[in-house]
C-alpha cells in the first residue's frame, strides 16, 4: 500500500457526506447575498445618469470575470485553511467548509482594503488614470482571465498555487505588454520598486511559515509531549480529538479563515473598484460618504499643504503639473518641478472641493480629473516621502501625512456590497472546490498522517504571517504559507516528505510567475486589437 493511500485510509473525513441543512443554508446565503448586492447596486446605479446598453453589458461581464477571479481563489487558497482540521477530525469535512467560507465572507468585510489598493498601484499609472478607456479595460480583462486560467489548470491537477503569484504575474504581463505596444515616449511598463516590494513579501512568507511551524511544533512538542502526549499521535479513525484540541484546532483553522478573507480577498476588490470607476465614474471614483465637515477638513489641509510645501503654489498650471507627476511616478527620477507640481495640484483641489461642498455634488464631468489629482498627488507625496525629498518640520509632516490619509480616504474606499460581493464569491468557491488541493495538503505533503500538533502548530504560524502581511498591505499567498508551514512541521518531527508532491508544488511557484506573464501579455495584445 502507498503512502498516500496508508493516510487516506486512517481518514476518510475527508469524503463523509454533506447534511441536507448544509443545501438550505448555502441556498438561503446565497440569495440574500444576491438580494442585498442587487439593492445596492441598484441603488447606486439610480443616482447617476442611465447607462447605455454597451456599457451596461460591460459592467456585467467585467463584475462576472472578476468575482470568477475570486471563486477560483476559493478553491485553491481558502482550501489550505480547512486542511488540518478535516485530517485531525476536529470537524467534519463538510461543516469545516461551511464554517471556512463563513469566516472567509467576515474577514472580507472586515478587510481595510490596504492590500485591494497596493494592488493596483503596480498597474501601469497611465491605465490607472484611463482606466475608463478601452486600453484600460483590455488590461483589466486580459490580467483577470489570464490568472482565471492558471488557477483552474493548477486545482486540476490538484497542485496548490498561489492566487497571489498568479495576480502579480499577470500584472507584470500586462504591464510590459502596455510598454512594448505603446509608440509614445513616457509609458511606464511596472512599477518595480513596487513589484519588489510585494515579490519579497511572496518570496520570503513560505520561508517564514516553514521555519516558523518547525520552531513552533518543536517548542509545543518540548512543553507538551509529557503532560498531553496524544499532541503527536495521529488521530484514530475518524475519532475526534480531545475538546481541548479540538477548540484549538478550529480556533487556528477560524483565524486562517478569516485572515485569509481579510489579505486575498482584497486583490479582487481592487479591480473591480477599478471597473465601476472606469464603467460608472460618477458613482464610485469619489467616497461620497465623506460628510460635510471631512469635505471641509479635506479643502483646508489641501490648501495648507500646498503653502508648506511652496510659498506660491499658483506658479504652475494644473495641466502641466499633472504630466510632471505622471512622469514622476512612471519613472521614480527627482527634479526640481516635482514639489511645486504637487502643491499646485493640491491647492487646485482644495478649491475645487470648497466650491463643490461636497463630494456628492462633483458634476459628472469634473469626477474623473479630480480623482485622478487625487491620486496623482497621494502618489507623488508617498514617492517623495520615500526618498526623503521633503525636508519638513514635524509639524509639517504632520500635516502633510494628515493630507495624504484625506486623499486616500477620498479616492479608496470599497463599498460594502463589492465587499458582499467577493466574500460570497470566495466563500462558494471554496465550497465548491475545496477537495483536491485539502487531499494534497493533508495526505501528499508527508509521508505519515497528519498530527494534532502538527495541524495546530501549521495554522498558528499561516494565521499570524497572514495577519501580519494584511497589517502592512502586503499580499502574501495563503498558500505557500500553509503548505510550507505542514512541510515545516512534518520536517521538525522528522516525518518525512513526499518529494514528487513538494516538486510539484515547487514547479507551480516558479512557473506561477512567468506562465502568468506570458498568458496576460498575450491576451492583452489580443484585447487592444479590437478596442
């Protein structure tokens, strides 16, 4: 008998059948779901002028593809999660899915939408500024359909591989494609500080959880071994651990869960806040639920920041301060036009939001190009910062800093139902197709069955890099965390490791990356043929 058959037989959890009330629960979560983002939508759409049928159309198709991105994401990483719990017994397979898709659905509401804008700050700056334009939408189709792509054949194959990567590969993709088609001077491809950035956080976040549970595992075993040594014995049957582990196992498989929902199901809500931008741009490129005296707040430390960073901030016009900024962030290069170009920006908009009032009375016309000042002068301020370009007091830098937060308070908020929106996307995906890449984690990663410790030492270290990264607004991949976190601690109990199932997974992670790339690039060549 083989190894992975000796695991599948001291547990067959993992194919105990689903209850009838799982069927009317996941039915009645579903419509209410639908119910509740069909109103919202509905009630957003009513406040702007009546889309044409084309666009109507598009905005359809695009929230399909990109709540599609999302449904995938569930089978692969959401999987990881209810791994160990399902192969220690601590729940029922089909509960323990349930229960993961739930807590995924409250960490994506609960999400700070740090990572969903750290995203789309890696997109070439000129599409994110024209996302409204037909470039903007081959670019958000070819990257959403290419990573849709990669992500099916790996769960196929029941291989783990990263959302994560495969987001970030088909960004890069269809950034070079945008540089190699453009015949125009000053078109940025990526932004590689950026791309750096997020590579280091996806490169290193398997290196953590692998070390991490070893160390993990090997300090429970040295305090617990003697006092609970049915820690490290595999489970029995399908028998249940004691209440102790069990509470312990579900509390580590809720946190994956949740924090899983709160890091990854944030890629896709930055690209479709990038769609109802480019699709509806008087409904969704300006937070409208900033009230009158944040409208205010914002008009005076725009106004203020523009004098300390130049005494006259008039000197430049708008149009020629916005191509300075655009090239600033294209190319990261420091000139003396820099500064004055941002304080021209910033006392433009405190100008205009004062004689606006509001951000719900920005005309329909006038939406866009503020937005994109926004941005613009968020971006060029973060950049400069960075490089420490400004020499500033601390009260200054206070106040400068305080500015920042407005704008990005302004221009990135995610509306709860895009929230709804990608929790039931990710949490149905997950339930779905959760059993090939939950069979691999838990019997083709070591060469002997799982164990309690093992399973909880595995999810403690996923739950709190995950948690962390999210902190920061770094993407990491739920995947390569857990699965070198069971490596780590089939490692440290000197368990052994199955090395056709640990090179297939190392295969996905270095070919996640390039495979992505050449499938975006290519389809957004093919896109901009016909836009």
């Amino acid at each position: 008998m083989t190894q992975q058959a000796s695991i599948a037989t001291q547990n067959s959890n993992v194919n105990a059948k689903t209850p009838q009330w799982f069927k009317f629960a996941f039915i009645s979560v579903v419509l209410a779901s639908i119910l509740y983002i069909g109103t919202q939508l509905t009630a957003d759409l009513s406040h702007v002028p009546p889309l044409s049928a084309f666009s109507f159309v598009m905005l359809g198709v695009a929230l399909i593809i990109a709540l599609g991105f999302e449904f995938v994401n569930g089978f692969h990483d959401t999987a990881n999660a209810v791994a160990t719990v399902i192969y220690t017994n601590a729940m029922p397979a089909p509960v323990a899915v349930m229960w993961s898709g739930f807590f995924n659905f409250l960490g994506v509401l609960t999400a700070s939408g740090m990572v969903a804008y750290g995203i789309i700050a890696l997109l070439p700056v000129e599409l994110i500024l024209h996302v409204n334009s037909g470039a903007g939408f081959a670019m958000v189709f070819a990257l959403l359909i290419a990573a849709i792509i990669w992500n099916l054949g790996t769960w196929f194959f029941g291989i783990p591989a990263s959302s994560s990567h495969t987001m970030i590969g088909s960004i890069i993709g269809v950034g070079l494609m945008n540089q190699f088609l453009s015949t125009s001077q000053g078109v940025s491809g990526i932004d590689v500080d950026q791309i750096f950035k997020v590579a280091k956080a996806l490169f290193f976040s398997p290196l953590i959880g692998f070390g991490l549970a070893a160390i993990a595992f090997i300090a429970l075993k040295v305090v617990m071994s003697r006092r609970k040594p049915q820690l490290f014995d595999a489970p029995d049957g399908n028998k249940p651990p004691s209440f102790l582990v069990r509470s312990l196992l579900i509390a580590t498989c809720t946190g994956v869960s949740f924090a899983h929902g709160s890091n990854d199901g944030q890629k896709g809500m930055g690209l479709i806040m990038l769609i109802l931008i480019g699709i509806v741009p008087l409904a969704y490129s300006l937070n409208k639920t900033m009230d009158s005296s944040e409208v205010q707040s914002f008009a005076a430390l725009s106004e203020k920041t523009a004098h300390i960073l130049v005494a006259n901030p008039d000197q430049m016009q708008d149009q020629q301060a916005r191509q300075v900024l655009t090239t600033y962030i294209q190319n990261h290069q420091n000139n003396a036009q820099i500064v004055p170009a941002v304080a021209a920006l910033s006392n433009h908009l405190g100008q205009a939001v004062a004689n606006y009032g509001g951000m719900d009375k920005v005309p329909e016309k006038a939406t866009i190009n503020l937005r994109n000042d926004m941005y613009l002068s968020s971006a060029s301020l973060k950049a400069l910062d960075k490089s420490h370009q400004l020499q500033l007091s601390a009260s200054q830098k206070a106040t400068v800093d305080d500015y920042r937060n407005n704008l990005d308070r302004a221009t990135q908020y995610i509306p709860t139902w895009v929230k709804v929106a990608v929790a039931l996307a990710l949490g149905l995906g997950t339930m779905v197709g959760w059993k090939r890449i939950v069979v691999t984690v838990g019997e083709r990663i070591g060469k002997t069955h799982l164990t309690y410790g093992q399973g909880m030492s595995a999810e403690l270290v996923a739950m709190g890099t995950i948690i962390a990264a999210d902190k920061f607004g770094l993407p990491v991949s739920t995947t390569h965390v857990l699965n070198s976190a069971v490596a780590g601690t089939m490692t440290a109990n000197k368990s052994g490791l199955q090395w056709s199932t640990i090179k297939s997974i190392l295969m996905a992670w270095v070919l996640t990356l390039p495979c992505a790339m050449i499938l975006s690039a290519s389809l957004y060549w093919l896109f901009s043929r016909f836009v």
